[in-house]
C-alpha cells in the first residue's frame, strides 16, 4: 500500500480547463493567505483499521520488447505478471503482520491522529482551527460533503497513513496536508489549493533482521510495546513537524531544493538535513521530494 490517501482531493478542489496547463501545487503558503477572519474548518482523514504493509518487487525484465504486436505481447506479459507477482507478496507481507496487527488491535490511532492535529495546527498561532473533525471512510463524496458543509472561507485536509516498509524494519506515519480555499463570495469559480506538504516520521528498529518474521516479532513483542511506543513517539514528530511545514517561506524552498545544499544519508533515505531549533538526540530530518521526513531509532524494550 502506498501512502497517498488524499491524492483524489485535488480533483475535486480543481476543475482546470482541457486546455491548461497544470499548475504546480504550492508548497509554502503566500502571505496574502496566511490571515483567516472567520478561521479555518479541518478535516482529519484516517481510512486505516489497521498497520498497513507495503511491498517491492523491484523491476520484472523480459527479453525483447521492441514495438508492433510482438512489443505488445511483452508489455502486457509484464503488466501480468508483475500483477500476480505483486499479489504474492502482499499475501506474504499480510500473514507476517497478522501477529502484529492482533496485537495492536485495540491501539487507538484515531485518538493520535486527533491529538496530533491540534496540537500542530495549535502551534502555528496564525492558523486558529475551527471545527476539527474526524472522518474514518474518507472517499471523494465525504471530502466533497466537508467542503461544500464549511462555514469558513479556508479549510484543511490533513490525511493520515501509518504501515511498515517492505523489509518492516521500519514503521512509517506520514501526513499529507492540504490547505485550500473557497471562491469570494459572489464570485463563483473553482476551489483554490493554497498549500500542500507531505510530513513523514520514520522509526527504524535499533537491530534489524533479513527475515520478516523477526522483525515482526521485535515490533509485536509484550504485546506490541515497541510498536505502540514507536506510533506514539512519531505521531509527536509530526506535531512538532507539521507547523515548521506550513509556516516554510518561499526563500526557504529554495534554499533546500537547491542543488548546493549539503545532503546525507538516513536510514535509506538521502536529501538536504533540515536543522530544527532545539535539535532533538538521534534525530535526522531530511528534505525529500519536497516534504520533511525524520528518521529516528526506535525505542528500546
């Protein structure tokens, strides 16, 4: 599974012309917009019941493949079996987790999600949320509903996911936020996208195995203490995240996608370190594909 719930939301926050250009999604938020009179309503979307898992099968190759019928022939060979391929390990990855996700079934995510969300949009004094409500089946009608029900001019969609990496070595929460706007009144036209970040905290075991089952079984021991302890501590990263995210200038985005910018390694990730005031032990937070990821050990039994 990949994280990115709240890529629909676009579709529905734009209606662009056939013949427009797209438009590249602002990620720092213009100073004309950061002042909200009547506040901003938000929506908190987390579609998960459970940890989710995420596979790689890396590439399928075949020999061949030039074009006409016989290129078909193989690209479609291709499409198969990295279908079949893909379900395969995914059935694998699932009775893997299965232990873990017993013993994080009665772990309430939903509450971190919440907790987080004002704790974040708190922080950021200009932002003064209203309305912050929860939506555990988020589809295109629900976002649709929220936006049109909005008594406020700006409103939030702030998307959770949280699962394991292919090799679970890793869990993962990511929030994708998403500010956007309203047409003025007597002015009919299309929703405005006025923000999107993509926030990432990464926990990563201290002692990592080649077989899944034992990393499994780190994560899932006294009853999914580690996992639990890991989701909670990377839900408070985000807290601290999210704020630093939104309130990025655009000097700021230049200065960490340019190609001068001093780049390290973390735990399979690579991208210009982001310094936060006060730097946190053991914390490295990276600039990567345009959002803030932190990477961190995982605690310790």
């Amino acid at each position: 599974m990949r994280y990115a719930i709240a890529n629909c939301l676009i579709a529905i926050l734009l209606i662009t012309p056939a013949n427009a250009a797209p438009k590249a999604e602002p990620r720092a938020l213009d100073a004309k917009n950061r002042p909200a009179e009547d506040g901003r309503s938000v929506l908190v979307e987390l579609a998960q019941t459970e940890i989710a898992t995420d596979v790689d099968i890396g590439r399928v190759a075949f020999p061949g493949g030039g074009g006409g019928l016989l290129g078909a022939l193989i690209i479609s060979a291709q499409d198969d079996s990295r279908k079949r391929l893909t379900e395969s390990a995914q059935a694998r990855a699932d009775a893997a987790v299965a232990p873990l996700r017993q013993a994080l079934a009665d772990f309430d995510v939903a509450a971190l999600a919440l907790r987080t969300t004002h704790g974040a949009l708190d922080a950021s004094a200009w932002f003064t949320p209203r309305d912050i409500a929860l939506e555990r089946s988020p589809s295109d009608s629900s976002r649709e509903g929220f936006i049109q029900s909005v008594s406020t001019r700006q409103f939030a969609v702030i998307s959770y996911t949280y699962g394991l990496s292919p090799d679970f070595t890793q869990i993962r929460v990511v929030a994708d936020v998403i500010l956007a706007s309203k047409p003025a009144k007597g002015r009919p036209g299309a929703f405005q996208v006025l923000l999107r970040q993509r926030v990432s905290s990464v926990a990563e075991l201290r002692q990592r195995s080649y077989e899944a089952a034992d990393n499994v079984a780190v994560w899932r021991a006294e009853d999914g203490k580690i996992a639990e302890a890991s989701l909670t501590a990377a839900f408070a990263k985000l807290e601290r995240l999210v704020p630093f995210a939104l309130g990025l200038q655009p000097a700021d985005l230049d200065r960490l996608d340019a190609a001068s910018q001093p780049k390290v390694f973390a735990s399979g990730f690579y991208g210009p370190k982001v310094e936060l005031a006060p730097a946190l032990p053991g914390e490295n937070v990276l600039w990567v594909d345009g959002g803030l990821l932190d990477v961190w050990a995982a605690p310790s039994l």
